[in-house]
C-alpha cells in the first residue's frame, strides 16, 4: 500500500484515538492502553459503528470481490488467514481488509484479526509520533 494511504489511515486513527479517549473522560472512565483503544476502534469501524478510514485511489475493493476473497481464504490455516489480512490492509488498504475479514463470517477470526491489527497499527502510529 502507498505510504501515503498508511498516514492518512494514521490521522484517521489518531483522530479516532483522541475521540474515544474524550468519550471515557466524559463518561469518568480512565482511558485505556492505546492499543486496546485501537482495537476497539479497528472492531467499531468494522461492523460499521463508526467511520470507517480514509480511502484514497486506488478505491476499496467491491463487495462481490472481498467475498470471493473471503471464501478463498476460509480453506487456509488460521495464521494464514491473519497474514493475509494484514497483508491486505497494508497493501491495499485498511477498509479493504475490514471488509473482507467481515465477509468471512467468523467472529473469532474477526477478533483476533482486529487485536493483530491494532498491534501493526500501534507500531505505525508510534513511528509517525516519532517522526514529528
């Protein structure tokens, strides 16, 4: 994936970050580890509950083709399935991947895939943090 798709996807993810992290302190609740946060915002964004992450061009793949993808991937091994969804995210993009993970129909896959997403995602905003 572009670099530039990944940094608008880490905006993206800070501003959602800074949000929720504002909607605990309303609600009198001490904020959580980022990386929780983030997985909570990757499950959020997924099953549509919040905004999903920026897309630029190329455009996020069509629904027949992430469920082509999805049945494709459901014969593979567990770990493969994690791979190729984060590999997913990061070369085409992060709405992609969400897409297909959901299409899979698994919740326990979906899980794991969204806490294996905010660890990458994590060590991204981290090294954008560092970069400022």
């Amino acid at each position: 994936m572009p670099q530039e798709q990944i940094r608008e996807e880490i905006k993206w993810l800070e501003s959602q970050l800074e949000t929720k992290k504002k909607e605990l302190s309303g609600e009198g609740k001490e904020p959580r580890e980022e990386r929780e946060m983030i997985g909570e915002i990757f499950r959020e964004a997924g099953a549509g509950e919040k905004p999903s992450p920026p897309i630029l061009p190329p455009v996020t793949i069509p629904d027949e083709t992430s469920k082509d993808k999805a049945a494709e991937l459901k014969e593979k091994e567990h770990k493969y399935i994690i791979e190729e969804l984060i590999n997913l995210a990061f070369e085409k993009n992060l709405s992609s991947a969400l897409k297909v993970a959901n299409s899979l129909k698994n919740p326990h896959l979906l899980d794991e895939f969204h806490d294996t997403l905010a660890d990458y995602y994590y060590q991204k905003l981290l090294e954008a943090r560092k970069i400022k």
